[in-house]
C-alpha cells in the first residue's frame, strides 16, 4: 500500500501534500478494516506560493479542453479561469484569486462526485 508522490489513483499521481493527506486517511481505513472498503476519489488539487503569486488548481484538465478567464486578467497576475469540455467544467485555474477559486473549486468537486443511490 502506497499514498501521495509515489501512489497512482486511477492511473493518476497526484504529486502534492494534499492528496498524500487524503489518500492516508483511505488507506488508514483499508488497513484496519482488513479489506478495501473505501477507494480515493477526491479532486486533484494543488496550491503553490511562487514569486509573490498564489496559483491554484483543481481539477482533470484534458489536452483538448478550452480554458476560459471568467475574472481578471493573466497580464494583472490575478485571474480566475475553466477549463470546459462539451459544455461542463472540467478544472479551474486561479492565480491570486483564492475566494473565488475555492468556490468553484466546491462547485466542480460536487459536480464530480459519483451519484449515490
């Protein structure tokens, strides 16, 4: 059993502490149940404080898919963008916009979730 950096869920790493702390809790839940009771299925998500900008991103961006500024400006360094495939929402990209970016970061994680029955 493996979490973060070195762990593929889904066929995908996601190499940041956040999705080291949630694959850990899974993983935790596994071990003392004994079996696979529960899967990761969280939003990749990273945050990164770089030469005085707050970049942020959520999401599954696909290389085909078309990104939109929805606030601000890239020249201003602070813009809040999506990335949409077939009409539905697929990522956000922020840099220094962390309010609106955690809302829609909310929004898309609901949006992604498998339906329960």
């Amino acid at each position: 059993m493996a979490v973060g950096d070195v762990a593929r869920v889904a066929g995908t790493r996601a190499e940041h502490w956040t999705s080291a702390t949630e694959q850990a809790a899974v993983a935790a839940r596994n071990l003392l149940a004994g079996s696979t009771v529960a899967t990761h299925r969280a939003l990749p998500y990273f945050w990164s404080d770089q030469y005085g900008v707050r970049i942020q991103f959520a999401g599954r961006r696909g290389p085909t898919d078309t990104p939109r500024v929805l606030e601000g400006s890239p020249d201003d360094r602070s813009f809040l963008a999506c990335y949409e495939r077939g009409g539905r929402t697929t990522a956000v990209l922020a840099l220094n916009r962390p309010r609106p970016f955690m809302r829609h970061r909310r929004e898309l994680a609901r949006a992604t979730q498998p339906a329960t029955t």
